[in-house]
C-alpha cells in the first residue's frame, strides 16, 4: 500500500471515529463538549499531523490542538511480542455532541 493510500485509509479511520463518537453520544443523551485525545508520533507517514487534524475537523471536532510538549510512551506489538519507546504528540479534538 503506498503511503498516500495509507493517509487516505487513516484520514478515513480517524473522521467516522469522530462521527462514531457523535452519534453515540447523542444515543445517549451526552449534550456537552466532548474530547477526544490521540497520540501520534510527529514523523507517522501514516498520517502526519495536518491530515490527522483535517480528519478529526471532518469527522465533526470544531476545535483540534497539539500539545506543545511531547512525551515518551511505550509502544508495543498486539502479540506482546516486543516494546519500544518513542516521542510522540498528544492531540486533543473537541466535539460538540
């Protein structure tokens, strides 16, 4: 998969999230800001940091901020297979339900 293909699949992930978000927080009667926090490394070709906040604006979020600091997570496989620790940025998206 090239990686434009990968930033069109990530783009799309991240904006019904947002809409999946809404539409439950209406389901269930949530009215006030919500937000929504992502971590995301600042080199992810995945996604980089622009296309991740144009996909939370689709998907509904009025306000998206980056933290100025970055911290240092642990990451790791799903097999549990193997750890590593990265920098990375933590977004905040704000949704209004």
């Amino acid at each position: 998969m090239s990686n434009q293909a990968l930033i069109r699949a990530n783009k799309s992930l991240y904006s019904n999230t947002c809409k999946a978000i809404l539409q439950a927080a209406k389901q269930l009667g949530i009215s006030p800001e919500i937000n929504f926090y992502v971590f995301s490394r600042n080199d992810n070709f995945k996604i980089p940091g622009n296309d991740l906040h144009e996909a939370l604006t689709d998907g509904g979020a009025t306000n998206v901020m980056t933290d100025q600091n970055r911290y240092k997570v642990s990451i790791g496989r799903n097999d549990n297979s193997a750890f590593t620790t990265q920098m990375t940025n933590f977004h905040m998206a704000s949704l209004k339900a």
